[in-house]
C-alpha cells in the first residue's frame, strides 16, 4: 500500500487540492494551539465526518487508530518522567515515581495530536492525487524540490502504517506476545516492531533518493512544465472562508480568553 487514493466525487473530491492543502495546515495550527484533550478529541471527530463526507470505508480509518495506538501509549508513559508542576494532583505512584493528572493530560495531549496529524494527513491523500498535490505546491510557490519532498512525505505515511502492520504480523508469526495488557510489558513488546519499521522505512527513503537521481531530476528545475492544470472555483473561496473563521475563532479563544489548556476540562472536576 503506497499512495492510497481514493477517486470521487464528493465536496472535498471537487474541492482544488490548495483549497485542502490550507485546510490542513489550519488543522495543524489548531492541532497545535489547542492543548485541551477534550478539544482535539473533538478535531478527531470531525476528521472522521471528514471520512465519511469523503466516501472511504470506515474500516481504513478504525484500522489505522487502532495501528497506532501503540504510539500514543507511549507518549502518555513517556510523560510520567518529566518533573510534575508544583501543586500538580496525584493520580497514582510506581515506586518512588509520582504520575500525575497533569504529566497524564500532557501525555493524552501529545497523543491525540499525534493521531489527529497521521488522519488528516491521510484524508488530504485519500481525497487528493499526487499529481494534483504537487502541482498544488508548486502554485503555492514552494520550490519545486521541496514539493516533491512534501509530496513523497505524504506518501510515505500510508507507508509507513503498512510496514508497521507488516513487521506486527511478521513478529507475531514468530511468535512475539504484543497483545498485553500491561501497560510497561506492552511498550517492551513494541520494540521488535518499531525498530525494524523505522529501519525500512529509513531503506525506502534510500531507494527513492537513489531513483530521483538516477532521473537527473535536479537538472532544470526552472524549465520544467505542468501536465495538470488547477483552478480556484467559488466553493473553494466558500469552504476557505468558513475555515479561516474557524481557525481564528479557535486561535482568539486560546489566546485571549485562555481556553483549551491542558487541564480546561478536567480541572472544573478537580
């Protein structure tokens, strides 16, 4: 599985690959100004409306959530070592190592965000050709090389999940014990398949640079020509102008009003 594409007609189909391309930087930017879990949990959702609007099977987004849900255990322990701030509220201790609400959340936090990233990323691909990223990029005035790095980088998400998936089933034919439930002998677990993953993944990045050379692909740049051309529509100028809003709605309440903070939702139970 590579660059999965999934050929519509839905809006976000129709919608001129900058349209989406801004779309989701603005999602990254309310990925990143929002720190309430509860928050990005409900970017989550929309995502996966997103999905559904878009016509892809539910299957391929519960598959994906469920392939990385390693990755956000892990950032939550992750947290559990840095220092707690002072008055923090404790959840529990492992010996002589406090875990907090706070280092918890952070954790969550991080977690979430992370998932929220993988999913966009992967509707932008789904909804959108390479071809027409590309030439996305190249209208956004992005250099023409950094566009293809960006593009391959997009690619390689999809890719990077199926070699994960790949060395799991791999690994439990030979007999590795993944499915644990606790929580400290899982992460362990985990090591025989993120290691290898990321070591193939490092491989292919090889065999792509090799092969762009192997193409005098850095010969020209400025005379190279489009094969496909794009154009902004009235929905476009629409769907952009109601995600801008959005954004800066969202921007201004975390900023000004001080919303959506690490501890906005819990700490009214605290």
């Amino acid at each position: 599985m590579g660059y999965e594409y999934f050929p519509g007609t839905s809006i976000l189909h129709r919608l001129d690959p900058r349209t989406k391309f801004l779309i989701f930087i603005m999602i990254v930017v309310l990925t990143v100004s929002i720190a309430d879990p509860l928050g990005i949990l409900g970017l989550l959702i929309l995502t996966a409306i997103l999905y559904r609007v878009a016509g892809i099977p539910g299957s391929k987004l519960r598959k994906m959530i469920i392939s990385l849900l390693p990755v956000f255990a892990l950032f939550i322990f992750l947290n559990w070592f840095v220092v707690p701030p002072k008055g923090a509220h404790l959840l529990f201790t492992i010996g002589s190592l406090p875990i907090t609400i706070e280092t918890t959340m952070v954790g969550v936090t991080g977690g979430l965000r992370f998932l929220l990233f993988i999913c966009v990323a992967r509707l932008l691909t789904m909804t959108t050709s390479i071809a027409e990223l590309l030439v996305a990029l190249v209208k956004l005035r992005v250099p023409k090389e950094a566009a293809t790095a960006l593009g391959i980088g997009f690619s390689s998400v999809a890719i990077l999940i199926d070699k994960i998936n790949t060395v799991r089933e791999a690994q439990v034919s030979r007999g590795a014990k993944v499915d644990v439930r606790n929580p400290f002998k899982k992460l362990f677990a985990l090591i025989p398949i993120i290691v290898p993953a990321i070591y193939l993944t490092i491989l292919r990045g090889m065999d792509v640079a090799k092969a762009l050379e192997a193409r005098a692909f850095t010969y020209n740049p400025a005379g190279r020509t489009m094969r496909k051309h794009i154009r902004l529509t009235r929905l476009d100028y629409l769907v952009l102008a109601i995600w801008i809003v959005f954004t800066a709605a969202i921007a201004f309440l975390r900023f000004r009003c001080g919303w959506f903070d690490y501890m906005f939702t819990i700490g009214r139970f605290l």
